[in-house]
C-alpha cells in the first residue's frame, strides 16, 4: 500500500517506527519513510479507513472505468476488490 506523509502522520507512523511482525515499513536510503507499507504494516493504516458500503464502491469503480474507457484504456485490473457485504 502506498501512502502520503499525511496519512502516515494521521496514522502515528514516523520514521522511530519500527516495522511490525510479518510487515515492512520502507525508508529511502537515508532512513526517511517513502509511503510504501508492505505485510502487515498495511494494517497500521487501515484500521483508519472507514468501510465503504458494497453501492459506494460500486459506483467508484463504474467512476473510474468511464474515464479508463474515454482515454482509451480496454483492459485493467484491481487485485485488491472484494465483496464488502
């Protein structure tokens, strides 16, 4: 997962954090986080984003392939669907 210094500040996550169990937080090579959240890490943030009803969803994706299909764009993937019900 990747997300901005906001987020990660919101989620209490700075760079004196140390990577959970079966998780990475990445840091550049000078130790400063890059937004990257591997694993279990990931779990950091999420427990911070609030659900989303299965309609909401729905209606984002359907947002999203109109403008995938207006530029052009025939095929996508999204790994990370799920049925939320």
């Amino acid at each position: 997962m990747l997300v901005n210094s906001a987020s990660l500040s919101a989620c209490h996550i700075d760079s004196s954090r140390q990577d959970p169990l079966g998780g990475t937080i990445e840091r550049d090579s000078s130790g400063r986080l890059n937004g990257m959240l591997r694993g279990r890490a990931v779990e950091l943030v999420g427990r911070y984003i609030p659900e989303q009803k299965t309609k909401s969803i729905q209606a984002a994706i359907e947002r999203g392939i109109e403008k995938l299909v207006a530029k052009g764009v025939t095929t996508f993937c999204d790994c990370s669907l799920y049925n939320a019900d």
